[in-house]
C-alpha cells in the first residue's frame, strides 16, 4: 500500500510538472524538454537511489520520472508529423529517441561520476 | 489542473501494476513498459480521433501511464552490457507499436 501510494503520489507531481511545462512552452517544444530532461534524470537517479528505499526510488524514478516523460504524446506527433512528410515524421521520431537515450546515458555517467569521487 | 493530478495519480500506478504482474527480470520489466506504452498509445489514438480533450485522461492518466525516460533507461543497460540487438530491438519494437496502435485508434475512432 505505502509502494503504491509513492508511485501515485510521484506521478501527480509528474504530471502536473509536465502540464506546467506544456503551458509554459509554445508548440511541440514541451514534449522534448519532459523526456529529454526526465530521461537525463531518471539515469542519474538509477545510480544515486540504487542504495536507498524501494518506496524513494518508486517516488522518484517509477513515478515522478515515469510519469513526468510521456510516450502516448510522441506517438501521436509522430503520426501527425508521418500524415505530412514520411521524411518529417522518421526525423522527429529518429532524433527524439536518440536524444532521449543519450540523456539517459549522460545522466548514468554523470551520476557514477559523483558516487566515485 | 485537479483532473491532470487525478488522472497522474492513477495512470502511475496502473503502470506500476503492470510491472507486479511481471517478474522483475530485466526483459519482463521491458515487457511491461513496452505494453504500457502500446496500450497508452492505442487508447490516445481512440481519444483523439474522436475529438476528446479530456485533461484527465490525455495529459494526466495516459500522459503519467506510458513513459519514455524508462524505456530509454533500459535500452542505455542493454546497450552497456553489449546487447545491442536487445536494446535495439526493443526500441524499435516499441515506436513501431506505439505509432501503429496510435493511427489504429485514431482511424478506427474518427
């Protein structure tokens, strides 16, 4: 009951945080700033909270991170951007993932980085 | 903004009930994530091909239920440990899914 109440409560604060940055951020602009900085943070956060409580990381990682990125947005750019240009639609596609899994890598490495120093 | 905060709530935790369902062996776990994100992108399609903005559901349940900073975690491990047509594969198996049952919904709902 306590895992799953962190979960929910991590994924409210992700979702308000990623409706916030949506209003704030003109366009499709906002989907890239949630998952490529999520992305950063949930790698960092995978080295940083793999010592601490099952219910931080489920907070942190499973619920705010989680939830503050989003998949079922970048399908639907996706398909929208695929309706005007095949070309447009597997660049988007092709660089958001790339972008987003470096983050990840660079959010690992910088993580591992301050736990060895 | 009370509905964005429900719908977050509640779409973090049936994604987090997929991930009991599995074993936490790393490819069950990329079972799950790659199913939540089909499954959210099948429904949003549906949603928006019949014309609903529902914040609730768009930007709080399905938005907190699929996930990308995850599926991106996992693939950077395979890619670490030199699986390289797991991680790969599950990455491509994921956009390919997501977009398919995306346009399915939207058609099939429109």
């Amino acid at each position: 009951m306590k895992r799953i109440l962190a979960v929910g409560v991590g994924g409210m604060a992700g979702a308000l945080l990623r409706a916030g940055i949506y209003m704030a951020v003109a366009g499709g602009l906002g989907l890239w700033l949630v998952n490529i900085a999520g992305s950063f943070l949930i790698g960092v956060a995978a080295v940083r909270l793999a010592r601490k409580s099952a219910e931080l990381r489920l907070l942190v990682s499973t619920g705010l991170l989680g939830s503050f990125t989003t998949f079922s947005a970048f399908s639907a750019d996706w398909f929208h951007y695929l309706e005007s240009s095949v070309w447009v639609g597997l660049a988007f596609a092709g660089s958001m993932t790339v972008a987003c899994i470096a983050s990840a890598a660079t959010g690992l490495w910088i993580g591992r980085r301050g736990v060895a120093s | 903004m009370i509905g964005i905060a429900m719908g977050g709530f509640l779409g973090a935790v049936t994604r987090y009930l997929f991930y009991l369902l599995v074993e936490s062996r790393s490819w069950q776990a990329k079972a799950a994530t790659w199913l939540v994100n089909s499954i959210g992108s099948l429904v949003l399609g549906a949603f928006v091909g019949s014309g609903s903005l529902s914040a609730f559901w768009i930007t709080g349940f399905l938005g907190a239920f699929t996930t990308f900073s995850t599926m991106a975690l996992d693939a950077v491990k395979d890619f670490e440990d030199g699986n390289w047509l797991q991680g790969g594969s599950y990455i491509l198996a994921t956009l390919a899914s997501g977009l398919l049952l995306f346009g399915l919904g939207y058609v099939l709902m429109q």
